[in-house]
C-alpha cells in the first residue's frame, strides 16, 4: 500500500468531510430553531453548487478572482432563495406535525430537483479551482493537494465561526434561547419569527457555500442533492443534534469512510453512511455525544 | 390492622448529579387513602414515576403486594394491580370517550391480540365500559372526541381509565391541577365516591391543602428527596417541621 | 361544542358505495377488452392500478393508522416480488404456492427489521426505516448471482390460465379481501390498541400495553401486505428488479396516503390510484412532460400538505359534514 496514495484518499475523505460539515451545520441549525427537518437542504447545496458552475463561466481565466467572487455571491444567494421558501412555505408548517413537515420539504425537494434537472441539464459539471490552490504542496517529500488542504483549513475556521456566533454574539443567544425555550421568547418581546427566518437563512447560506466548495472539489451532478442529505442525517445520527463538535467529528467519519470505501468496494460507498445510521441508532441511539436517558 | 399493600425502602433516585429522592421510605395499609404533599422540586412526581417503572431508582426497593417492582416497565407493573391517573391529563385525544374506555377495558381483559372480532360484538366489554362511564360520570359524552372535551372531564376520563384497570392501587398525580373551584369540588367528591364504593388503596399528590386535609386519612410531608413527616391531618398541620417548609408558602 | 367525529367508522351507505366500486372494476376488462390493443394496455394499467393500491394500503396501516413514518416499505414489496421471480423462474415453483410464499417472506423479513426499527421512536424510528430498506436494495443489487443484480430477474412464467383478464380479475380478488382482512383488523380490539399506541404510547404503557410489541406486529402484518403486492406486482410484469426495494418506491405509497388521505381505510387506494392516473394522463399528453413528472408531484403534494392534509377523502368529509350542518 503506496502512502502517498492512502494520504491522497485521507486528504480527499478530510475535505469531503469539511464540506459536509458545512453543510450539516446549516441542517443541525435549521433543526434546532425551527424544528423541521429540512429535507430540501441538499437540494438547496446542489442548487448553490450549480450557480457556481454557471457563474463561473462568467469568470473565465480569472480563476482567483472568480472563486471570490463565488463565494461572495452564491451563498447570500441562496439563502435569498431560502429567505422567499421560507415566508411563503416554511412558516405555515412549524405547528404541523413532523410528517406534514417532511413531506412538505420532500415535495421541495421534488420541486428543486426538478427545476434544477431543467435549467443545468443532466451533465456533470465542475468549477476551475483558483490557480494558487489548483496544485499540491510538497510537504516532507508527500504531495498534499492544495485545494484540499485549503478545505482543512476552512472548516474548522468555519466552525470556530460558527461557535463564536452561537455562544460569543447577541444573535447567537437569541438562537440559543430559540432552540431551549421558544415560547418564552415571544413573551420576552424578542420577534421571533425574525430570528427563525435569519437562522433559516443562515442554513440555507452554508448549505449554498457548501456547494461552491463542492464544485470546485470534485464532479457535480443532479446526484449530489440527495447523497448530501443522507448523509447529513448520518452526521446528525452520529454527532447528535445542536453539538457543532458532533457535527464535525460525524462529518469528518463520514467523509474519510466514504472515500476509502471508494476506492476498495466502489458500490458499497453510498451504503456507507445507512450503515452507519444503523448501527448508531441501534447501538447507542444518543449519539456519541449525547447521554442516555433512564 | 390492615395489611401493607405498598412497601417503600429507602428510595434513591439521581438524575445525573441532581439528587431528587434521598432515602424515602414508608408503607401503605390497604385500603387507605393518603396523600404526599411537599413544596415544588421535592420529588412527588418522581416517587411515583419510581413506583409504576418509568424511572429506575438508583437504590432502595418498592414492594407491592409483597413482590418487587424495580427493574420492571411500566406495562408490567400495571397488570400487577397498579394505577395511575397523570398530572397532565393524558387520554387518547382523537378517539371518542367511548373508545378510550373500550380500549382500557379490553386491554385489562388482555384481549388485544383479538385481530378478527368487530368491536361492536364484545357485549361484556361493552357493559363493563358503560359501568365505568357511569361511576365518574360521562355517560353523556361517550360519543365526543375526547380530546374536545371540558379539563374536567378529560380528568374523569383519565381516572375512569385508571379504574377499568381494576387496580388495588391507585396513585393520582395533582387531580385537581388547573381547575376551577367548582371543577375541583366535583372531582374531590368524585374520589371520595370511587374511594368509599371501590375500596381501592389511593395515594395522591396534592397541592392543594383543603383538599389534602379534608379526604386524607394519612397525609405524608416530602422535602428535598426525604420523608420529614407522617401522620394524620391533624397532626401533620401541627407538625413543627412542617410547618417550618411551609412557612412564607403563602398556601 | 364538542363534535361528533369519528374516524374509520362506516355507514350503510358505504356498504353500497364498495358494493357499486366493486361491480364497476369487475365488468371494467371485460369493457376494455373489446377496444383492442389499447384495451390491453388499459387492462395493464387497471391491474398495475389495483396491485399499488394494496401496496399503499399496507403502508398505511403503518402510517396513518399506526402513526409510524416508515421510508423503508419498498423492502418488504420487493422482497415479495423477489420471492415469486426466483420460486418461479428459477425453483420452478407454481403459480400459488409462489403467491404464498410471497407475504411469508416479507412478513419475515419484516419481523427482523421491525425488531430493530420499532426500538427507536419517530425521526429516528424513520431514519432507521430508511438505512434498512437501503441496505436490503443495496444486498440486492450486490448478490448478482442470485438476483441478477443489476438486471433484475426477467422472464417469470405466466401460468396458461391467466390470461390478462383473468389476471386482472384475480387481483382484484386478492386486494379487495386483503382490504377487506384490513377492514376486520382495524375494528378489533387489535385495531383499537394499535390507535391506543398512535394517540398516547405513554398512556397505553400506563394501562399495561407493551407497545414496541404491538406495533411490532402491525409492521409485520404491513409487511406481509406489501409482500403479497411485490409478488403480484413481479408476476404482471414477468419481472423483478433492484428499483422496487428503492427509497423512491418507498416514498410513492407515502404520497399516495396523503393525496388519497391517511386517516380512512379506502384513502391510500384512492390516492395511489388517482397519481398512477395522473401520469399516465400527463404522459399521453406530453412526452416532454414526463420530465417534469417529478415537479408535478411535487406541486401537488406541496398543494395537499398546505391545503388538504387529510387528503381526498378528508375533503370529502368535510363538504359532507358542512352540507349538513346549517351555516
């Protein structure tokens, strides 16, 4: 077994894994404010993911500049995109029950899929990496792809962001205190519904940078939507619900266990994360992090 | 002298690092009807989520009838004999009054395994559910969805539940909780009724003192987890303890 | 003031309304097969029609009727379908004794995967349904030699006996008494336990009910329905294949219960066979549409979840209860 070649597949399982993270924090919030289970989240990152193809294209041969631009743009597109699913949809179900509310997401998901399928097509697409980050670093007489150490170093800095946000800011509490006790907020005088579009919003903005990450990481295609948020519920199943430290170290099992299985029992990569799912749920259901009750 | 129905050693339960029962012991003759009181956080509710299984104590054992209660679920312990009535009203909202009581009697009957029988032909459960109807009086509401039914009434349902159990044990969880004077009054007559006509051992969680004072015949004092006091209406009301928790209560 | 409502109560009239349904679907082949060809394709859908009823039927015994979200039902329905494709094509097992086996199958593969799933309660319940039934798809596929894999098994023998009208009138046959067993269980003392577990499991454990048991059974009893779909379903297409055991299949008797209604008996059949309609009709209209199938659904369920969750027949009801309530 060549190292440099078990490195390149832990490198890739890293930042699929970083990517993931990304995304399933978006979920995890969106879960946590609103209590609904996004079905459509994936959805949400496949369409972010193509909006980067598209604007990309824009952008030829300033690869630098365009990947800025990506992710300056994308994200707040998509969570504008979230901003309009939210005040028209969204809103009429947080009373309903948790049924109603997966099916209205599925539904979404329907929906975005298939718009999505009509305006891309069914091609795979990819984004240009920057071409400061399109090579690999020689580090200790391995190769290190630079786009992907790029990844490692943007999640974790993205989930001290994201902790910063939720335990250091204002905005943070009001989140916080939405998740424990919703009623009492209202009551307090704190706009509610406002802090529940923001955060939604804010889901939707990761779930869009996400894709822009995606894009430039590996192939896109009408696929990812779905495996996405599978996958997320594997992340949610292992890490637990509302730990942003689950959510990275179930993205990162994820990530690397997939991009092994890859390579040794191709077919069997996308069983992976039900596995997993499975075995959590019936070993220890809390998740790694959680506590069991009695 | 009766002979003791419910045995109570030395409870502990912690969840976590909160202690909430320190070492509660006590028996209940059968037959009697008494009540637990104590300030809020004491662990009343606790003591019978202990008692009917739903939480595993940490220490101590419940005896029942003579046999051990710990380490079994709730839907063993409930055949044995026990019942209990929910602070939180607790029916089955979207079925009609009628198929609530259906339902309690025939799993009582242990029929539930019945997959062939339409329900309307099971004339003795039918007649049994009528009864139970009747003694807490619903009759007129059998066919409502119970979930649109008056608080009151829904507390009559759920003791009427209780009761098709036939248990010799019955542990009522704040029964007079959110009521209105009036709805309060009714429901204290009706358990003394069912007390008087049924002989069934009762034990409730009360806040409420007229009450506690007017139907006990034993009142127990739980505070932090312990049994401070035990006695008679009477005494419990000049129990120095007692009335040292109690006091700036404002009951 | 309270409201009389009650659920999966009958009346004399639908004692007529079945009579009447029934007289219909029966005379409809012998109908269609005086138009020909199209007749024969028509007389296909009609039997596809009746098979994805019983399918939805059995899902909503768990759903509606239990409560329970499960995305993993397609297992069962291909197990089903699997057990007649290899007894028949490749054990060379006939025609009944195939059909038999078919529910015995699911109904046991449902037992070890309800025995996990019935463990864990709601969203996890859900997600746990879903990894099961993916697995299974994915064993499926992975266990080439045995089930083709990929390719499905192909060629199942058609007994001379049925033609495709005697098919259709067997179908027929088998769903309406499963729907009629349904029936039965739903207005037992099973039925009333099992509603006892959806409304309150926490009080139906206080009145002694062990209720991971229960629903147990029902999932079992759901799977063994689907089991005998899955056969009946392989046997009109002379074909088994890895899609049936897919999520996707799992997700159209869901949506067929909430277009049709979850919370009657007859409410799954309905939706499934209005949506199996729909796209055909969509289908004959425009071939490009077919694409937009999926957003179509989409639209539709989005509409039904907002505006009508209970479904066709939750409407129905209430425009017959309001027309009889003076306004």
């Amino acid at each position: 077994m060549n190292l440099q070649f078990m490195l390149f597949i832990l490198i890739n399982g890293l930042s699929q894994g970083m990517v993931l993270f990304i995304i399933a924090s978006g979920l995890s919030l969106v879960f946590g404010v609103l209590r609904v289970i996004n079905f459509a989240h994936g959805s949400l990152y496949m369409i972010g993911a193509f909006m980067a193809f598209s604007l990309s294209s824009l952008f030829a041969g300033k690869t630098l500049f365009a990947f800025l631009m990506l992710m300056l743009l994308v994200p707040p597109g998509v969570a504008i995109l979230g901003l309009g699913l939210e005040v028209s949809l969204f809103r009429r179900i947080y009373r309903k029950e948790h049924l109603l509310q997966l099916l209205l997401t599925y539904s979404l998901v329907l929906i975005l899929d298939g718009l999505t399928r009509l305006i891309w097509g069914g091609q795979i697409r990819n984004v240009p990496r920057p071409e400061v980050l399109a090579g690999s670093l020689d580090l200790f007489g391995l190769y290190f792809p630079s786009y992907n150490l790029f990844l490692l170093i943007v999640g974790p800095l993205l989930a001290a962001g994201l902790w910063v946000l939720l335990y250091r800011s204002r905005a943070g509490n009001y989140i916080r205190a939405a998740v424990t006790y919703p009623e009492m907020l209202g009551a307090l005088g704190v706009n509610v519904p406002r802090v529940m579009t923001w955060t939604f919003m804010l889901g939707c903005f990761l779930a869009g940078l996400g894709g822009v990450f995606m894009s430039a990481l590996a192939n896109i295609d009408l696929s990812i939507g779905m495996e996405r948020i599978i996958e997320c519920f594997a992340v949610v199943v292992i890490g637990g619900l509302g730990s942003v430290g689950g959510a990275m170290l179930g993205s990162l099992i994820i990530g690397v266990g997939v991009a092994f299985i890859q390579i040794y029992f191709s077919r069997m990569a996308l069983v992976f994360p039900y596995v997993i799912m499975a075995l959590v749920l019936i070993i220890r259901p809390w998740g790694l992090f959680g506590k069991p009750e009695r | 002298m009766n002979r003791t129905i419910l045995n109570v050693d030395n409870l502990h339960k912690s969840f976590g690092r909160s202690a909430v029962l320190n070492g509660v012991s006590f028996s209940i003759p059968e037959g009697e009807i008494s009540s637990i009181i104590g300030p809020n956080g004491a662990g009343k509710t606790t003591l019978f989520n202990v008692i009917t299984g739903l939480y595993a104590p940490n220490k101590g054992s419940i005896s029942f009838n003579g046999r051990n209660l710990v380490g079994l679920q709730p839907y063993q312990i409930v055949p044995l004999g026990i019942a209990k009535a929910f602070q939180i009203t607790s029916i089955f909202p979207r079925l009609t009054v009628w198929e609530n009581i259906l339902a309690a009697v025939i799993t009582h009957r242990k029929k539930n395994l019945d997959f062939m029988t339409p329900l309307s032909k099971l004339t003795p459960i039918h007649e049994r559910a009528q009864e139970l109807l009747d003694s807490v009086g619903l009759s007129d509401y059998a066919h409502y969805q119970s979930g649109t039914l008056a608080h009151g009434n829904q507390k009559r349902l759920d003791i009427a539940l209780s009761l098709a159990l036939s248990p010799k044990l019955l542990l009522l969880d704040e029964p007079t909780a959110g009521m209105s004077p009036e709805e309060r009054r009714d429901t204290v007559t009706l358990i003394k009724n069912l007390w008087e006509r049924l002989s069934i051992t009762m034990l409730f969680i009360e806040h409420d003192m007229d009450i506690v004072f007017g139907i006990s015949q034993k009142v127990r004092v739980l505070c932090y987890g312990v049994l401070i006091a035990e006695g008679t209406p009477d005494e419990i009301s000049h129990n120095p303890k007692v009335i040292e928790v109690y006091l700036g209560e404002g009951e | 003031m309270p409201s009389a409502l009650q659920s999966y109560e009958s009346t004399r009239k639908s004692w007529l309304i079945a009579g009447t349904v029934i007289a219909v679907l029966t005379l409809l082949p012998f109908v269609l097969n005086q138009l020909g060809r199209t007749g024969e394709y028509w007389l296909w859908v009609a039997t596809e029609m009746v098979i994805m009823s019983l399918f939805s039927l059995s899902l909503n015994l768990i759903l509606g009727f239990g409560g329970m979200v499960s995305f993993g039902h397609a297992a069962f329905f291909g197990v089903g379908a699997y057990t007649v494709a290899l007894l028949m094509k490749k054990a060379g097992v006939g025609f009944l004794p195939a059909m038999v086996a078919a529910p015995l199958a699911s109904a046991l593969v449902a037992g070890i995967i309800g025995w996990f799933c019935v463990r864990r309660v709601g969203l996890y319940f859900s997600i746990l349904t879903l990894a099961f039934g993916q697995l299974l798809f994915m064993i499926t596929l992975q266990l080439y030699a045995f089930t083709g894999g990929d390719d499905g098994i192909h060629g199942i023998p058609r007994p001379e006996l049925l033609t495709p009208l005697s098919y259709y009138l067997l179908c027929l046959a088998l769903v309406a008494g499963s729907f009629w067993l349904m029936r039965l269980l739903t207005k037992s003392p099973f039925g009333l336990t099992i509603r006892m577990t959806r409304e309150n499991p926490e009080r139906a454990k206080f009145l002694g009910i062990n209720v991971k048991r229960y629903q147990l059974i029902n999932f079992i009893i759901a799977g063994g329905f689907a089991g005998l779909a899955g056969g009946l379903f392989a046997e009109l297409n002379r074909f088994a294949q890895t899609e049936y055991l897919h999520w996707s299949k799992s997700a159209e008797p869901i949506f067929a219960s909430l277009v049709g209604g979850m919370y009657s008996l007859i409410g799954p059949a309905i939706g499934s066979t209005v949506l199996i309609f729909l796209k055909i009709i969509i289908q004959q209209i425009h071939q490009g549409l077919v694409e937009i199938w999926a957003i179509i659904l989409g639209v539709i369920l989005l509409g039904m979840v907002l505006f009508a969750p209970e479904g066709i027949v939750g409407v129905y009801e209430k425009i017959r209860t309001q027309r009889r309530r003076p306004q």
